[in-house]
C-alpha cells in the first residue's frame, strides 16, 4: 500500500498514473511465490538447454543476463543498462517453442510474467491477486480503502452452525444420521421439555420477563458459558462415544460451547441441518407475499409467535431462539439499528440484503456484531477485484429473486422451474423503475422550445454557413421610423427574425457585403417562427407534464402501505401555503401618477386598515408544493406534498392544526373581489420556504404563515391497494396526480409559453417597455441550503435522498423546471442507488446461468430455487467457491487453516470425506490423529466429533478455483515423462532378469511378497506389455479431467481395448479410439511440484496406469505422497504390508492401521472372482497396480542413482526385519523415489 500511496501522492483524482517501473521484492513462500516456480523452473530448464546457449551464442547475449517471459509473447535479456527482446530468434531453435510457448501461458496466469529474478512489478502482484489494475490516482484510492479497510472478523461460533452446515471453513459435519442420533439422545434426556428453556431455567433461575432481542446475543453466551452446559456437553460426547468421551481426549471450553450450541438448535427444530423451502426457518416464509413492505422487526414478531404457536418455545425464551434460528439462514434481521423506513421488498431493502450477503460469506456470523450504519458504510467501498464483482453479482441474485416474488412479478414456482430465467425477469423488472425515473428526469432536463431556438434553426437552413447570425450586426437602412432616426440601434439576424422583421428586408449590414447579397435566396425561403414554435412547444410540454406526472406519482408510490391506503381510499382537501401579503394597499398601483398621490394624500392612508391584494396571495402562494388532508375511517392525516424535491411525507401535527382551527370549512375567496382582510397567520408545524423557495424539506421545523384550501377530491376507493412496484406502473394515483398538477402545478401552461416566446428588444421598443426590457417572471427562488449530494459517504445524508443544487437570486420559470428536472436526476440517482443490487444482479445473469450448468456441479437443490449463498463450500460450484475463497483471501483466517504448516506432518492429515454410500459429495476434511484414531478437526483446530474411520486420505490440499498453471505445462511435462517410463521399465527388465543380483530380488520380495523365478516371469511379461503400449503411447491419447478426484491419472479400460486393437491392428485412430487415459493435471501438477519437478518420477505414474493395461491391475493399495517431508516424500508401508501378509492387510480388519491406504472396493471384486492363479490368490500384490510402479522406481534406482537405491533399501529392510512377523509394520515408512537433480 505504500508503494501505491507514493504513485497517487501529488495527483488529482483524475489524473492518470502508470506502475510502470515500481518494483516489489518476491516474498518467500507467499502464493505468487508459489504460483512463479513452476514457471522459473521451466525457463531455469529452458536456459539449460544446449539449443538455447546456442541462441545466445547467435545474438551475442550472455548466459548472466535476466531473463524474461511475458503473456504478451516476448522473451528478453536484460542487463543493467540493455534489454533486448529475441522472441522471434527462436525459429532459429523449433525445439524450444512447446516450452517457450508454455511460459508465455503460465506467465497468462501468474500476472503477466515470468523471469530468474527476485524482483517482480507491482503491477503483477495486483494482476495475480486479480486486483484491477488502477488506471488513475481516484483507482489507486479505492484499491488503498478497500485494501487498508479493517474487515469485521467472524464471531467465535460464526453464525452457530459449524458442526451442521459444511462450508470452507470447516467441512467436517455432522451426517444425517449422526444428526437424528443427538436429537432422540437430546429427547431421551429432557422427556419433552425444551432444552432451550430447561437450560434457561436451570442457568439463569427463571424469569418472568421475556428475554429482549437486544440481548439475546449476550444471554445465549451466558448459557453456553455455564459450568451446567459444559456438564451437557460431556454427556453428549460421553454418550455418542465422540472425542472427548475418554480421559485422555481433552475438550476445550470453546468446543463444549459448539456442542450446545448445535443442540439447541437441533432440538429446536427438526428442519435444522436439513434442504428447507426457499425462505423457511422452523416452517416460517420469511419473505411471504403478505410481508411485503413490513419492517423486519414486524416480521420477527410474527415469526417469534409462530416458535410459541408451535415449536415448544415460551415467551420468556422466544427472542433467543429466534435469534439462534435466523443467526444462519437470514442474519439480515440481526443486524443492530435497523430503521423502521426500512421495507421488505423495496429496492432499500434489497441492497441492504445484498450488503449482508456478502459480508456473512466473507466472515460467517459478522453481522450480528455490526449495525446498519457500518453496513451502508461498507457497501461505498467499491470492488478492486473481478472476484470481488463476481461475488457482489451472486449476493444480489437472492434478494433480487425475492423482492420480484414479493411484488408479484414472478411466481414462486418459476423460481423452482428456473433461477437464471426468474432471476432475469426479476432483474430486468428491478431495474425498469431506476430507467424509468432515469428517463423521467432526462425529459425535465430536456430544455422546451423557445422562439428563439426555432428562429435560429430556420435562419441556419436559409442562410448556412452564416457566422453572424447571432451578433448585433445588422441595422435598420429603410423605413426608418422618425424616432430612431438618429440612433444607431444594431440587432442580430436571429433576434430580428424573432420578431418577423428580417423579412422585410429593412434591416441589413451597413459595412461589408449585404446580407441579402450573401444568401440571395434568404428572403424568399424565410418562413416565420411563430407557427413552428407553437407546434415544437406543445409536443414538448405534452412530454413535460407526462415526466412531472410520473414525478409525482412516485412520491406517492413510494409511501408506507397505510399512507397509500388513506390517500387512495379516503377524501382528499389541498391546501396552498404562503406568508402573509397584508399591508395598507395604495388607491393604484400606479404611484407615480400624480392624480391619485394627491387623492392618496387627501383620504389619509393612517386611517386605513391593512389589507390582502388577491393578486398578491396568487404570486405569494408556494408554487413548490401542497398539503394534503386526507379523511378515512373517521381519521384524519395529513401529507406534504413538496412537488420540487418529489417528496410526500405525513406530518401529524399539521393534521391536528388543520382540525383545531376548522380548516376543512374554510371559504374559497369569491370571485370578482380584488382585496380581503389579513387571512389568520398560523405558525405552521414545517417550513414554508420549502413551498414557497424550494428549500430542503426538514431544516425548520416550524415557520409562521398561511394556509389556504384549494379544493377537495371525493373518495373513490380502488378495488385492491397494491405494493409500491404495482402502485407506481398501475393508475391508482392518477386522478390524485392530476388533482394537484391542475390546482397547483410548478409552472402553468401559459408562463411556460410566455417564457420560451420571449421578448426582443425592437419589441420592448414598440410596446415602450423600456424599463423592463427582461420580460421573464422573476420568481425569487433563492435556496437556503443545498440537497444533499446522494454520492456522500454520510449514510444519513444518503438517507435524506436530497440533491446538490443551489440557486441564487433571480429564478426564471425555466430555471424553476432546470431544478425540478435536477432534482428529478437525483431522485432518479437516489433510486439507481438503491437499485445496485440490481444491476449488479443484472450482470450475473449470465454468470448464473454457468452456475447452474450440471457440469459444472451445482446440485438438484441449487438449480431448484434454493439459495447461492446458502449453500456453502462444498455445493461443487467453482466460479461461486473461486469467489467466495478471494474475498475471504483478505481477511482473517480460521486457526485451522495454518494448520497445513506444522511440522508433525504424521499426526495432521487431509482426507476425503463421505458422509453416505449413496453421497456423491466429496469433502475435504483435515483429520487429526489421537492415539490411533483419526477425528475431524473443527475451525478452532481442535478435534471433535465421531471418530472417521471412512477418511481416505489425500497428498495435497487442492484448491480446484484457480489453476496457475496452462495444461500446456502438464502436457510438457507428460510428454518428457513418457521416455523416462521407457527407460525405467527397461532398466527394471534388464535388472530382474540377472537372478544373481539379490539386492534387486529382495527388493521384490518386500514389493510383491514373493520372489521366486515364476513370480519374475510373471512381472517380466506383464512389464513387457507395458513396455509394448509405451512405444504407442502419444498425448493425443489422454484426455484432461475436471477437478473432482484424487487421482493423478486413471485408465479407462474399455477404451484402452479399443485403443489397444486399432494399434496393434494398424487401423487410423480416430477421435473415439485414441483417447483412454484420464488425467487430473490439478493433482499432477502438485505431485510434479513436490518431486522438485522431477520429470522420471511423472514416468511412475505412467508405469502405474499402463499396468492397468494389458496386465489388468487392481488397485488394492496405494502409497502416499508426504508433503514437506525431506528428504523422502513417499510412504510406502501400505504397499509392503500389504506384499508381506495381504490377509492381515485387508481394510475390514479393524486392527489394521493402514487400512486408510486401502481401496475396498478392488479388494471386493478380487475376492469375486475365483479361477485366479495359485500365485496371484497367495500374492495379491502381483495384480497391485502401485507396487509395480514402486518396485520400478526402486529398481531404476540401482542404475540411475545408486545411493538412493542403498537408502530405500536399507529402509526397507531396517523396518521389515524390526517388526515381529504378527505386528503391523510402523508408519510412515518413507523412501526418496525422485531422481537426484
């Protein structure tokens, strides 16, 4: 971040900047480390090669430089002050363009490049950590927040379900049946009664006042931390047989707290750890139809007397159990601090969703602890990463789905059909509302015709080219009135044919040519603007009021449903307000005429009283909204309709002036009269600057002034009230919209036209306006504060919804409609704020749809309508897991995950888990040992649970969501190995054959159990028809894999027969023939990496899968790649007890400690059949796929590296002659089966 923070220092925001030459020192053992070897040992390969020094010999380049490899093709030597780029050279070298090309993918997937030094740009940590690359000093900023934001850690417990729900955090849960096991032992002991209340009774004695929801977070850790659950929790495990039933199996206080935890919740429902309906807790809709636009503390009441209704839970204990309920499936109701104006169902609601969504994956139960504040906070942090946007895009999908089914734009059984087609009709309707008010305030923003507009268009189609149009250059050279003779009045082309004077020809330049010489054909194609204007101005003002009415109405809309009950059903009075306009009214409004100064002088005006002009209330009168009174049910309410800002809100105090002072009975003035007495000022409980200038609503809050009735609008009920989405695409608020638009719109028909026909000065001259010679309205509108920006971080400001203008002094009317049409844009802004979840959903349409791709392992349940991010780690989706794994990259990471570093490398083990026979589902499970069982280990670290004896365990941790590596790196390699498989069984061949040579005999005793003279014949021929497909084997022959198992290859036998006869046959291979051997490049390329990319040590796995060839292996035991373990990496002790006594080896034998080596199933279809050979039955090891890749790796050694050979055999032979003849042999038993470099 320093770096960055140095490149951004000094530059404005919009300012580009370039990473161009800022270097980063590669970290030892960090990923990018990681990622780069692979790469730097193919091109250090590379540089070694005769060919290349032969290159550089060429070029004149020194082996010392630097090398380099870039995704953009280009290799180069660098020397301290030289770089040359030599790419195209290498046509001069064909051998060495597979693993240049090779380099140029694996630097694709490492951040751009790939080179044999230390050093590495910036740019490329950025890239390969999949941060977006900043373009601008504004970019580095928001990398440097969302880089340097301190992230909300997980609760201890996350979101209370760790031993229920499988996520990457801990994969090692309880099964089903493991589940029913805990709730009838639960049941067996409690007799009915909850074990919620038994424990709420025992631990805080009984209360009589029910627990609140604010607390509930500190009571539920007040029970787990009580010495009488840790006394349940003992008995729990006591009595399952589960770690810690023994005295020597300590349990920590933290997992005693997880176990009573997981069986409260068990107890309280029995749907807990099972697929429930989209939206159901303990058999509750969340998100039913009839919650939409209720707050979610009303619909947690509701759920809360659904638990006492029907779950066993009484009242004092009910905000408990709700929470531990809702803490996993929806914590959006736990967040602290939630406003009441916040609406299920609204797009507020949805982003706020969206926010919760994601910050629960990124840290599981960190919501609980957060209030909505901190929420909307985190939610202005703006994605650096394209994981980031990939996960934002999933979290949107859900709230997006249930906010169409609240509002009844999809049917809940289309969300089961079909998520990605619900979700883009979901998506496509959210978002209609944020382009229709976008559109909407595109149109006010739209200036109206004026006549001067329209006469400058005319004059540029009949005089084009004109550069004068526009200046005061013509003047008038005949017809000449007397009074202008002697002045020199100079106007512009367009302000003359404004006025229709052009035409006459009278006006032209007195210096430089003639402007009717200029275009002669002007005079007879002029057409006068008037008619045009008026037709240009009412088609736009037809769309003006259009947009105003949909301004209106969506305030409406968007009030709570008992607002828009009241104003929809019951009978509406508006009202205007203003301040007053008394004052002692002179005998004319013309006080400069002499006649009527001296009769105002005569009548005395002291003795007059003070009065209103009419004219006066109609100017005063707050052209920026209205009250509404609204009678329903024999109640009264009352709404600010504050028509600039599109705001209708209620205000309850003004409801009670209106009744107190008899408003409603108020007389409308009569016509005819001119002048009144003072109206009654009132001191009204708003601002009146907010009617009569435009002022923020909520500054003041009570201002002096008048209240004026307008008219009234009978009751005419609608049939059905509908939501706000409804309400605002229906017509329900039409008649009340034009109720007010025809009373007391912003700007009439007639200023609007009078405004934009505007007035020249030739027509200020004929008429004798003078002193007037602006002819515009001059509202004052001078706005005492600025409308918030909906862009501030301040979330109360975003709140508000108001907009950034402020207008000074003088406003015409079209200024008034500029405003309006502002504000419009932020409304329309404010909207398109809280429909991000929207758009961002939008762009996951597509996305989605991959998601559900059956190849790409989302299950039945997902595709069905169940939730994305309820699902967790092991739904088998890799876009989803791959997105979920980099945003948690960032943050703090669970005890568990170091423990992949520590030494006792024996004691903690990965493993592959199945819950059932019948499960597809795989999990990764980090095992670890006590004594000789193997337990699961949770998030904290600690073993718990049954013991696993269905753990089979794996070499490596896979992380199958981003491969660093092209599988153009696995096929060179492959392709290396296949010589080297060659070689080894040669060797193999050659060196058994010499019955001499009893180091190699006693190598296959302890390999295959036997080595006698039938037994090497038997091995040498099936060595042979290994050696025989060898020579045909070629890469077009395998086909790469998926992730999915923890095979590094495997043979397909049918399709190897097929392959087999059309070799040997010499019949054209097709694509359905030559393709039989699986490879897993994932698992490979680990095993690569591990045998420090020992090409030789990949021909093993070839030997091992072309055994299944021809001599038609089983796999009955496998060895072990040990991880870290130097300098042996292999554990070969399945594999020789198995050769030394295979009954006693068999996996059914509960005393065998290596049975975890053991496939049963190869063991089940060898004992299936019958007529095996004598020697096979006696020595099943002769038909074991891995020992014949063991035993040739061994024997290679005595030729390819001597001493090695020495070591495994005197390990070998050490460990087997230690161990008496009826014991297990000691694990591990490691031998170093990699070449030497």
């Amino acid at each position: 971040m320093y770096k960055l923070k140095q490149i951004a220092e000094g530059h404005t925001p919009s300012q580009t900047i370039t990473l161009t030459g800022t270097k980063l020192s590669l970290l030892a053992g960090s990923s990018l480390e990681d990622a780069l070897l692979p790469g730097r040992q193919l091109l250090q390969k590379l540089c070694e090669q005769p060919s290349f020094k032969k290159l550089l010999a060429t070029l004149q380049l020194s082996e010392r430089f630097i090398f380099e490899v870039t995704s953009a093709g280009e290799i180069s030597a660098a020397s301290w002050n030289n770089t040359t780029d030599f790419a195209n050279a290498f046509v001069l070298s064909p051998d060495l363009k597979e693993d240049l090309q090779t380099l140029f993918e694996m630097a694709q997937l490492t951040g751009g490049k790939i080179s044999n030094t230390d050093q590495i740009d910036l740019a490329q940590w950025l890239a390969f950590h999949g941060f977006l690359i900043p373009r601008s000093a504004a970019d580095i900023s928001r990398l440097v927040a969302f880089m340097s934001a301190t992230p909300t850690p997980s609760t201890v417990f996350g979101n209370y379900r760790d031993m229920i729900k499988a996520s990457d955090d801990n994969t090692a849960t309880l099964s089903a049946a493991q589940r029913d096991e805990l709730r009838k032992l639960i049941a067996s002991y409690l007799k009915g009664q909850s074990l919620l209340e038994h424990l709420s009774e025992r631990i805080l004695g009984g209360r009589s006042v029910p627990f609140k929801r604010s607390e509930a977070e500190h009571i539920i850790d007040q029970l787990l931390s009580s010495p009488i659950a840790a006394h349940w929790a003992d008995a729990y495990v006591r009595d399952l047989g589960w770690y810690g039933a023994q005295p020597d199996q300590p349990q920590s206080a933290a997992s005693r707290k997880q176990m009573i935890l997981t069986s409260l919740l068990l107890d309280l429902h029995p749907q807990v750890g099972e697929q429930a309906p989209r939206n159901h807790v303990a058999g509750f809709d969340l998100y039913a139809a009839e919650h939409l636009e209720k707050s979610f503390a009303e619909i947690q009441t509701r759920f809360e007397n659904h638990l006492i209704a029907h779950h066993r839970v009484s009242q004092t204990d009910v905000a408990l159990a709700a929470h531990l309920l809702l803490a996993e499936p929806a914590p959006e109701f736990l967040v602290k601090h939630l406003p009441a104006t916040l609406l299920v169902g609204t797009p507020q609601c949805v982003e706020y969703c969206r926010i919760v969504a994601v910050q629960e994956i990124v840290a599981p139960g960190s919501t609980r602890s957060m209030n909505y504040a901190q929420l909307q906070q985190l939610s202005t942090l703006e994605p650096v990463t394209e994981s980031r946007k990939k996960l934002d895009a999933l979290a949107a999908v859900d709230p997006v789905i249930d906010w169409a089914v609240l509002n009844k734009i999809v049917p809940p059984q289309d969300v089961e059909k079909s998520v990605p087609e619900a979700l883009e009709i979901a998506t496509e309707a959210y978002l209609q509302h944020a382009r229709t008010l976008a559109a909407n305030a595109e149109t006010l923003a739209r200036p109206l015709p004026t006549r001067k507009g329209v006469a400058l268009d005319i004059l540029k189609q009949v005089a084009k080219g004109c550069t004068y149009l526009e200046r005061d250059v013509l003047q008038q050279t005949r017809n000449v009135p007397l009074e202008d003779a002697y002045t020199a009045l100079r106007l512009s082309p367009v302000e003359l044919h404004m006025s229709n004077d052009l035409a006459t020809g009278d006006w032209d330049r007195k210096e430089g040519e003639s402007l009717y010489k200029t275009f002669p054909g002007l005079l007879r194609n002029l057409v006068s603007p008037d008619g045009e204007f008026h037709r240009q101005f009412n088609r736009a003002y037809v769309t003006h009021t259009q947009a105003m009415h949909t301004h209106l109405k969506q305030a409406f809309a968007f009030l709570p449903p008992p607002d828009r009950t009241r104003l929809l059903n019951g009978k509406v009075t508006m009202f205007t307000v203003r301040p007053s306009v008394a004052k002692l009214q002179t005998i004319t409004s013309l006080p400069v005429n002499p006649i009527a100064s001296v009769i105002d002088a005569i009548v005395k005006t002291t003795e007059r009283k003070p009065t209103e002009s009419h004219k006066e209330i109609d100017q005063a009168k707050g052209r920026y909204g209205v009250v509404i009174y609204c009678e329903y049910e024999g109640q009264g309410s009352c709404y600010e309709l504050l028509t600039l800002h599109g705001v209708c809100r209620e205000n309850a105090q003004m409801a009670a002036l209106i009744k107190q002072e008899n408003l409603l009975n108020a007389k409308v003035r009569p016509a005819g009269i001119n002048y009144s007495a003072p109206a009654t000022e009132y001191l009204l409980p708003t601002d009146i600057e907010s009617y009569t200038h435009g002022v923020t609503p909520g500054l003041v809050a009570f201002s002096s002034g008048i209240i004026d009735r307008i008219d009234e609008l009978p009751a005419e009920p609608p049939p059905q009230i509908n939501g706000y989405y409804q309400s605002f695409y229906s017509k329900e608020f039409d008649r009340l919209v034009n109720f007010v638009l025809k009373h007391r719109p912003i700007a009439t028909y007639d200023e609007l036209v009078k405004e934009c026909w505007g007035q020249t000065r030739l027509e200020a001259l004929r008429i004798k306006r003078d002193n007037d010679l602006d002819t515009f309205l001059n509202v004052i509108v001078p706005f005492k504060s600025c409308i918030e920006d909906l862009n501030s971080d301040d979330v109360e400001r975003q709140a508000q919804g108001a907009a950034a203008c402020t207008l000074e002094a003088a406003m015409t009317v079209l200024l008034i409609v500029a405003a309006l049409a502002k504000v419009a844009t932020v409304v329309a802004t404010g909207v398109s704020v809280a429909t991000k979840a929207g758009r961002i959903a939008a762009t996951g349409v597509g996305l989605v749809s991959s998601l559900l791709n059956p190849l790409d392992g989302a299950t039945d349940a997902l595709a069905k309508g169940a939730k994305f991010l309820r699902k967790g780690w092991h739904s088998g989706v890799a876009a989803l897991e791959g997105a979920i794994h980099d945003a948690r990259k960032w943050t703090v990471k669970p005890a568990y995950h170091a423990l992949s570093t520590v030494a006792d490398t024996d004691g903690l083990r990965l493993g592959m888990r199945q819950y059932a026979q019948n499960s597809t589902d795989l999990f990764q499970v980090w095992g670890i040992r006590h004594t000789d069982e193997w337990y699961a280990v949770n998030r904290l670290g600690e073993p718990w649970g049954p013991t696993l004896r269905n753990l089979k365990f794996v070499s490596f941790f896979h992380n199958p969501l981003k491969r660093t590596k092209p599988f153009s790196y696995t096929r060179g390699y492959l392709k290396k190995a296949i010589p080297h498989a060659k070689n080894k069984i040669d060797n193999t061949i050659e060196l058994i054959s010499n019955a001499r040579n009893e180091e190699i005999r006693t190598v296959l005793l302890h390999v295959f159990g036997i080595n006698s003279n039938a037994a090497v014949e038997h091995i040498t021929k099936n060595l042979r028809c290994m050696r025989k497909d060898l020579d045909y084997l070629r890469l077009e022959n395998m086909i790469f894999r998926p992730p999915g198992s923890d095979a590094y290859a495997a043979l397909q036998p049918q399709a190897y027969k097929r392959w087999q006869a059309a070799v040997y046959s010499n019949t054209k291979l097709d694509v359905n023939t030559r393709s039989f051997l699986s490879i897993y490049p994932d698992n490979l390329d680990e095993l690569y990496a591990a045998s420090k990319f020992d090409d030789a040590r990949i021909g093993d796995v070839l030997v091992h899968e072309m055994s299944h060839g021809a001599p038609d292996t089983l796999d009955f035991y496998y060895g072990d790649i040990v991880k870290g373990a130097a300098p042996a990496k292999y554990d070969a002790v399945g594999l020789l007890e198995f050769a030394r006594d295979p009954r006693k080896a068999h996996p059914d034998n509960p005393m065998n400690p290596h049975y975890r080596y053991a496939r049963p199933e190869d063991f089940k279809e060898f004992e299936a059949i019958t007529d095996w050979p004598d020697i096979i039955k006696e020595h099943p090891a002769l038909l074991n796929a891995e020992s014949y890749s063991l035993a040739v790796s061994l024997i290679d050694q005595y030729r390819s590296s001597p001493s090695t050979f020495q070591f495994n055999r005197s390990v070998i032979t050490n460990t087997i002659n230690n161990t008496a003849a009826g014991e297990f042999l000691p694990g591990p038993l490691l031998l170093d089966l990699a070449r030497p470099a």
